[in-house]
C-alpha cells in the first residue's frame, strides 16, 4: 500500500498539468482524485469510551490535513456496533461499514490502519491480528497482561514492520519529553527514588450496571470475546466491567500505572524492574470484584549485572479516598523534579551544613520550570479529546506517512508490560517478584507465574 502510495505521489508531481489537462479536469478537481486514492482508511476495533470520548475526536482534530478517514467498525456487541456506525457516519459524512468482529473486518482488503479500544487483555491479541492484516495500529495500554501474549505481540508487530503506536500519551507531551532530556543529559544527577501515585474516590468507576442490563449473551459472541482465557460462564459483568476481573484486567497496575511506570522507563533507559513487591486488598468496594480497590507496589530498578548500582520506585493507587490528580515525583541527590508542577527544584538536595560534616560540597539543582507552557495530562476518559492525547494520536498519523517510529513503540509497551505483569504476580502470590532475562519470564518464587 506504502508502495502505491508513493508512485500515485511521484507519478502526480510530475505529471499533473499535462494529464489533468488531457482528461479535461481542472487542477482542485484533479489534486481531489489523487487525495483520495492516497487517503489513509482507518478501522475501528472496538467502540468504546475510550475511543468514542479521546480517540475519535482527536483523530477529528488531524484527520482532513492528513488525509486519513474513517471507514469501519468492529464490535462483537451488535448495540455498540450500531452506535459506531451512527456516530461515524454523522462525524465522517459517509455510510461506515459495520462489522461483527475482526475476521468480517480484516476481510475487506481495504482498511490501512486501525485504533485498538478493546478490553485490557485483549489489546496484544488484537495488535496481532492487525500487524498479520497488514495494517498500522495504534494500540490502547495496558499491551499486554501476561508474559506469552507480550512476547507474541512484540514478535509479530517487529515481524510485520507496520507503524505501532502505545496508548501512552505521556510521550508526546512537551513536559514529559522536557523532563526526559533533562535527567538523560545528566543535569539531574542520578536518580535515587521515585514516588507515583494515582487515588480516586469514585463509587461507579469502572461499574456499568445501567449498560450491563442492555447487554444480552444473543447479541454479542462470548466466546470470541474470551480469545486465548480461560472459559468462564457467560457474565455481563466481566464484558462490561471487566477493569475489576482477573484475567481480563488487572485493574489498577494495567490501567494507571502503565502510564507512570513507563515514564520511569524512557527516563532511565531501563526496561523492566529487578524485583516487585506489593501489598493491598479490596478495602471499600465489596461489589464482587476480583481485583483490588487499593494497592502499593515497590520496585527495584537498576543494571542486572550491578546490584550495587539503581533506585527504588513506588506506586500507590486507592479508589475510595482521592482526587484523580496523579502524581509523579523524581528525586536525586541534588534536589527533585516534580510533574505535578513541571519544576525542577533544589527541595531535599545535599546544602552545606550536613554536606560540610563529610567535607561534601552542597549539591543542589536549580530553581527551573521544564517548560512554560504544560497540556494537561487528562485523568478520565470522559475528558474528550484532550491536547496531550491529540498529540499522540496526531503523532502516530504522521508516523503511518512516514514509516518513522512513533513516541510510544510497541518496545515501550513490551516494557510497561513486563512492570504490569511482574505487578500482578506479587499481588496474586504475595512473594517478591523477579524477571529472567534470558526465557523472559515473570518469576514467583522460583516458578514461572501463570494465570
């Protein structure tokens, strides 16, 4: 398709005039032939809120100068199908083709790329499926939720070379890419701690019930919703709600921290954590939901070949106490890098009355924003179209021209998802977790962990 692209471009550029003029065509009527036969048709996997409320409109905001378009939906729920096919005809201006699941989708031979919204552990299966279609994706985070379809994923999108880009907004904002230069260039001095934190308080996030009475087994296809998991009884509720089931979500780590703990990545250079430990429970929301409603986790991160040698991480989520305002906090010895505030600051660093006691000079960083103007970072997918998601989106679309690799690769979520699943292990086994290297395992207690 890049291909066909390319000559339709080449061959327009030089022969436009002659040939427009031969066929009798002025040049706005001719430029609007080859836009079309070079235009980007994207599928949608899965209507959901995420892609309904952030996706669709920031692709809105990118999509006529790109020349990208909308052409089809994939939904196993014939409701949710409907209303995509209703949503984007009235968005896009043009009848959008409605499919009952991917195969009916992939089939059309005709579809470029494709947004990815599904439930959490259905994303790897999915970026599969689209790689192996012959198509450039942009994948929702968490990537992946166990060890065999991280691997899976990461071998099939490096196999395919198609254009993947990780639902982790983070990195196509200006803060986060001003904070990444800032400690990889050395001015911040080794990193010795960071603290990350997500709390909300929140009765209904993630519960459906109003949608969870719609929803009818005869109008959707359970077992193709199920993939590569273990069969369970038909339940609306792990359909709808599935953020609060084991193994269809992990919850807390999948949803939030994915996003913080890749930051922790891309800052050090680091891709994984050398141990996880973690503690929590289900404290306030007794709703028969399997994954917890509070959680602390600790890492170990640093050289596997220097032990001698790292910092610690801590992420802590509560969903009964809180005001959805994410924190995420770096500190050296020299000071700390906030981005709540965006600042680089002194605060904590080394001053010359302890440092004076061990013949130390002070070491202390400057007082600096990172950058002056911040897009929020949006906390709730009922945020719509916010600029740092746009961003993002608008980066994988010049990418998908491109072929250059995005902000977030699918290395980037390989990575978030080895902390993710290493997270889950501690949590489901109560043991410090470790990951080996060379089978490229998640290990509890001597023993691979498994579902």
């Amino acid at each position: 398709m890049s291909n066909r692209r390319t000559f339709i471009k080449q061959t327009a550029k030089a022969t436009a005039g002659v040939y427009a003029a031969s066929l009798g065509f002025s040049a706005k009527s001719y430029a609007n032939i080859i836009g079309a036969n070079d235009r980007v048709r994207v599928g949608v996997v899965g209507f959901s809120d995420r892609f309904r409320q952030s996706h669709l409109p920031c692709f809105q905001n990118h999509y006529k100068e790109l020349n990208f378009d909308m052409v089809a939906v994939s939904d196993l729920w014939k409701k949710r199908r409907e209303e995509g096919m209703a949503v984007l005809k009235e968005r896009m201006g043009h009848d959008i083709v409605g499919c009952r699941n991917n195969e009916e989708l992939y089939g059309m031979k005709n579809i470029d790329a494709v947004f990815i919204s599904t439930p959490d552990f259905a994303h790897a299966r999915h970026a599969i499926e689209a790689v192996k279609a012959g198509c450039d994706a942009y994948v929702e985070k968490p990537f992946a939720e166990t060890m065999e379809d991280n691997r899976a994923a990461l071998k099939a999108v490096k196999e395919s070379g198609k254009i993947v880009q990780i639902g982790s907004q983070r990195r196509s904002g200006k803060n986060y890419q001003a904070a990444a230069d800032f400690i990889q260039a050395g001015k911040f001095g080794p990193i010795t701690m960071v603290e990350l934190t997500w709390n909300v308080n929140q009765p209904g996030r993630w519960r459906r019930p109003d949608l969870v009475a719609q929803l009818k087994q005869e109008d959707t296809d359970w077992n193709r919703f199920l993939l590569n998991r273990p069969h369970e009884a038909w339940d609306p509720r792990k359909y709808l709600e599935y953020r609060l089931f084991w193994p269809f979500s992990s919850g807390l780590p999948g949803q939030w921290m994915s996003h913080q703990i890749d930051t922790v990545h891309w800052f050090s250079g680091l891709k994984h954590p050398r141990s996880v430990a973690a503690n929590g429970g289900i404290y306030q929301w007794k709703d028969g939901r399997r994954n917890w409603d509070t959680i602390t986790a600790v890492f170990d991160y640093g050289p596997e070949n220097d032990p001698t040698t790292g910092f610690q991480v801590v992420f802590a989520s509560r969903m009964h106490n809180g005001d959805e305002n994410p924190s995420e906090m770096y500190y050296s010895n020299g000071g700390e890098l906030n981005l709540i505030t965006n600042k680089v600051s002194p605060k904590g660093g080394l001053k010359a009355g302890p440092a004076s006691a061990m013949h130390m000079q002070p070491n202390l960083l400057p007082e600096m924003n990172l950058v002056e103007k911040v897009e929020k970072v949006a906390t709730s997918a009922n945020t719509g179209g916010d600029s740092l998601t746009s961003a993002h989106v608008r980066n994988w679309m010049e990418c998908v021209r491109s072929r250059q690799q995005p902000h977030a690769s699918v290395e980037a979520g390989y990575a978030h998802s080895i902390a993710n699943i290493m997270t889950t292990a501690a949590a489901h086994t109560g043991m410090k977790v470790t990951f080996d290297e060379k089978t490229q395992e998640v290990m509890a207690g001597g023993k691979v962990f498994k579902y």
